[in-house]
C-alpha cells in the first residue's frame, strides 16, 4: 500500500555553499546511483542511473501521465506534465512557497520554467534513506538560463480541497515535512546548490518577516549529504529512455538530477519512522528566497519515500480449529516491540509498518510439552521488493530476516498436533478354519466414542489420537468368549496409513463356545431312577426316570458327565 508523500522541490541553479557537513564518502558511491553525472544512461563504476528502471510503464491521458516502478531495491516515480500551452497547471498569480494549499490554475509558464517531468527514486542502504531527483524542461531559449525547481514532502493525506488540486495539508509533526530547493544559477558552473527547510510550528522562519507555521531557515546539504548537476556542456548526448515518448534526447540545460542522504540531512533520524507519500515539484522565479513566485506545477503525485517496513507473525495449527487451545510463545531479536508475546490459532501479531530497516528474528518456544511440533514455517506472504531476505529455520523454530524499508515480513508459524494411531488385532480359534488362530472379520471396536469394524485381516485401526491414554472396549460378537477392555497408550506420532506402520498395537483373542445337554429317559414310566453329573450339581430324574441337565457357554476342552441308573 501507498503512503500518500507531497513533496515539493525548487531547483535554483546557484552555487555550492555547505552549512550542512556529512561524510566525506560521494552520496552516488554510498547509495549506488549515479546522481551527479548529469545525464541518465548507467556508467561503471556504479551502473545504474535513470535509465536502469526503462521499460516503464506510464498510466493516465497526456500530458499528465504517472509512472511507478520497483527495481534493483529503488523505487521510482515519474509525473508528466503539460507544456507550451495556458492549460498548463500553475499557481495562481503572487503564491508565494509558505502559502498553504494555494489555488492552482491554468497558465502557460516561461520558457526556463515550463518543466516537462519529474522523475523521484529512494532506497535504503545500510540504515540510510536516499532520495534521488531530477527534472526535464522543454527546449530552452538561451544556453545558460537559470532555473529554480522544488520539491516539498509533505507527510498528511489530508486533501487541501477547494481550488487546490489535489495538494495536502502541510504537517509539522514528526520534524515536520520537507522542502528540498535545488538552487541553479546558470553560469559557468554546473554544479548545483541543494537547500532543505522543514515546516515549523515555531522558530525562525526562511522569510524573516512571515510567522509559523512557515518553512524554516534553509540549511544548505554539504558534500557527503548531498551532490546534484546540471547538463551545461553535453550537446546531443544525453538521452532519456524512460519518458512516456520513448527516447528523448535532452538539449543544454534541459536535464538537471540531485542525490540526498536524508539520513544524514536529518529527516529520517535513527530509530524513529517517517513517511511521505506525494509529491509535487513546482519551479520558481528564483532559488533561495521562499519569496519567490511559483510558477509552472508539475503533480501532484504518488511516492514511496519511509525508513520503516512492517511485520507480521501469524500462527495456524493443523488441525484447525485446535482442539487444546493451546497458546504458543515466541521471543524476538533486533529491538522489536514488544520482545516476547503470545499466539493462539489463527492469532496475528502485526507490528505495523513502524519497524525500522534492520535485522530481526522471531523464534517459538518449544512446542512440543503441548505434545505439537513446529511442522512449517511460511514466509512467502512477505513483500520482498525492496531488498529483504527472509530465512526459515524449523529446526531452530526461528524465522530470521533482514527487513528494508517498505518492504513487509510475513511469516506464519504452523503447528502440527502430535497425534497417534491404535491398530486392533482380532483373531479367534475356529474349527472351520484349521487349528491355531486366524483374523476375525466383522467385530466391532471403540475407542474414544468411535467404533470401527475389523476387516478381512481382522485389523481395526483408530488414528487422529491427541496423546493419552485410550481404552479399547470389544463388542463381543455371539458364540465367543471376548476380551475385557484393555488400556493403550498413545505417545508415537503415527497414522494409520504410514507404511511402515508405527503406532500403538493392541491384540484380542475371541474362542468360541459350546452348549452341551445330557439326558436319560426310562423306558419304563417309574422303571429306573437316574442322577446325572456334569460338574454343576447332581441333577436326578423325575418319577417317570426322566430328566436331563445342560452346560453353556463352554470353551474348547475336556468335559466329563456321570450318569447313576438304579432300578
């Protein structure tokens, strides 16, 4: 998503002076953008400029066209804008660079003011946000005409509204936003002045006689901060391969580029988050004075210029929903805040897009007292179109990543239940089928409110078991003799398809039983008396010397009966 930036930048050709001192190191070779050659073709050593991002795309109707672009970690931008014409966008007549949200018309600007793009680029690199400009202005009348262009960042998405096409209120939060001037007065150097104010809800203004808010006191960017040029001496060379034509090739004068370390300038201060989200560049009548009347606009448009990315930890358990409701715990590396928390299933922690550039880690604690295991760690929701890198560790339960800015890490920690399986073996002795035992089909079993029936190889086979304990109840089947219920514990993570099969076993033996009856019957009514004795008492006739007893329910074995006859 794109955060909305309005930036406004004044280009007045001028001398180099420093009041803001960096490192001695060129921004180009730091940043790795050739930001003051004045031209846009990529050259060694560096080799990338302008022209690395073409092809581009641009979107819209000319003569106000947009182009966007990622590549190489940059993000790019570019705003077309009409030219020679009264239909032009301008400010009306008198605006003045600390009017707030002034009325845009249509105008025809001068010849050395009339701009034809914008193009806008940044990267993070190393811990510092760099921001690249450069403009292009129609064909000028004379060889070494000054020229003054702005570019103004403003931070809130809050539309001025009435007559001011699409320009933001101004913020003085966070800093405040930005006004970067690029300051050339044409002469005999091509070397251009780069100038930064911030809007200020209090303190010295640039024009000393207006009151806050206001632009503050510009602050010249030294050498290491920031480096611009201007093509002053190159005929017919410079060619530009990204515009909405196609190739151009750019006259004296026509092209000029700036490459800013705003870390280094001051407005992305270590450890806090900024962003701008739109911009537009208007030219002036001169450079340095915020007097200065404001003429041809150019925008405004969309920027992606922030020194924050964001992070996302999610977490997701198979199965799901999760039948322990368990919550799992995590610590962090790299300064996130907060260091440590907690995630049930389908919890998120979204740390925002408030995370500096930097490297970090997330790592879970050991799952596995909750009798689960981190099966999968799944980054590839991350936007990494900026430069990231993001590494997935299951072994270590960690997810270690080197964040850049805009960019977003999302990452979800899956966790498997650690479930087992109970295999029932059922066999029986039956005469039919030979001696020993042999696999009892079709008796039914129960585990855990489930029942499932033995198959031909008399097997029966319960899986998706949290670990614990399990009675295994039979459903004796009539005619054999079952098994009492039998306690399994299940602590191997198993299922019932695994080949080798690896789970718990269980076994259950069915024999099958016999009902025996004996009995005597008098072949004279009241001839003979009998008792018979099959070992459950003494059974006698009755006066007619019948009578019989009966056994169920025997199981294979040796039975004997006595039977007494007396006349």
């Amino acid at each position: 998503m794109r955060t909305r930036l309005s930036l406004l930048v004044v280009v007045a050709l001028a001398a180099l002076t420093v009041a803001l001192a960096g490192t001695a190191a060129a921004v180009s070779s730091e940043s790795g953008f050739e930001d003051d050659d004045g031209n846009l073709a990529p050259a060694a050593p560096i080799n990338f400029d302008w022209n690395s991002f073409a092809p581009t795309t641009w979107t819209g109707t000319a003569p106000n066209r947009t182009s966007e672009k990622l590549f190489g970690g940059w993000s790019f931008d570019g705003i077309e804008d009409a030219q020679v014409t009264t239909s032009d966008s301008a400010f009306s007549g008198g605006t003045k660079q600390d009017d707030q949200c002034p009325t845009v018309i249509g105008a025809k600007a001068p010849n050395k003011d009339d701009l034809k793009r914008v193009y806008f680029s940044s990267k993070t690199v190393a811990g510092h946000v760099y921001l690249n400009l450069a403009w292009v202005r129609i064909p000028q009348n004379t060889t070494s005409p000054s020229a003054h262009v702005a570019f103004e960042f403003n931070q809130s998405e809050t539309l001025c509204g009435g007559s001011s096409d699409g320009l933001v209120q101004r913020s003085t939060a966070n800093g405040g936003d930005v006004l970067i001037v690029y300051d050339f007065e044409g002469g005999a150097t091509d070397t251009p002045a780069i100038r930064l104010s911030r809007w200020i809800a209090a303190g010295a203004c640039e024009v000393a006689n207006h009151a806050p808010p206001c632009w503050s006191v510009a602050q010249t960017l030294g050498a290491g901060v920031a480096e611009a040029r201007v093509n002053t001496s190159v005929v017919g060379s410079v060619q530009d391969t990204i515009g909405p034509a196609g190739t151009q090739t750019l006259g004296l004068n026509e092209f000029g580029e700036a490459g800013i370390d705003l870390t280094d300038a001051g407005v992305f201060p270590a450890g806090q988050c900024r962003s701008f989200g739109n911009a537009f560049a208007v030219s002036r009548t001169s450079g340095e004075a915020s007097t200065a009347q404001m003429k041809d606009l150019v925008g405004p448009g969309n920027v992606d210029i922030r020194n924050c990315g964001q992070v996302i930890i999610r977490k997701l358990t198979v199965p799901s929903p999760d039948p322990t409701d368990t919550t799992f715990n995590y610590t962090t590396t790299g300064g996130l805040n907060p260091a440590s928390f907690s995630l049930k299933n389908g919890g998120v922690q979204d740390y925002g897009a408030t995370v500096q550039a930097g490297s970090y880690s997330a790592t879970e604690a050991d799952p596995s007292a909750a009798n689960f295991r981190l099966s999968d760690i799944d980054c590839s929701a991350s936007d990494l179109s900026h430069g990231s890198t993001v590494t997935e560790n299951e072994g270590t339960l960690t997810a270690s990543f080197n964040l850049a800015a805009e960019d977003t890490i999302d990452c979800t920690f899956v966790n498997t239940l650690k479930q087992g399986a109970i295999k029932v073996t059922k066999t029986r002795k039956h005469a039919a089928d030979g001696p020993g035992d042999h696999p009892h089909s079709g008796v039914d079993f129960t585990v855990d409110g489930v029942t499932k029936t033995t198959d031909a190889n008399g097997e029966a086979c319960f899986d998706n078991l949290a670990f614990g304990d399990y009675t295994v109840h039979e459903v004796t089947p009539a005619g054999y003799h079952g098994e009492a219920d039998k306690t399994v514990t299940v602590d191997n993570e198993a299922s019932c398809s695994d080949v080798p099969y690896v789970g718990e076993s269980v076994s259950f033996h069915n024999t099958p039983l016999t009902d025996i009856t004996v009995s005597v019957n008098s072949q004279v009514d009241g001839g003979t008396a009998s008792t018979i004795d099959c070992g459950a008492g003494v059974v006698s006739t009755g006066p007619n010397g019948d009578g019989s007893t009966s056994r169920t329910n025997l199981e294979p074995g040796t039975y004997v009966c006595t039977i007494v006859i007396d006349p």
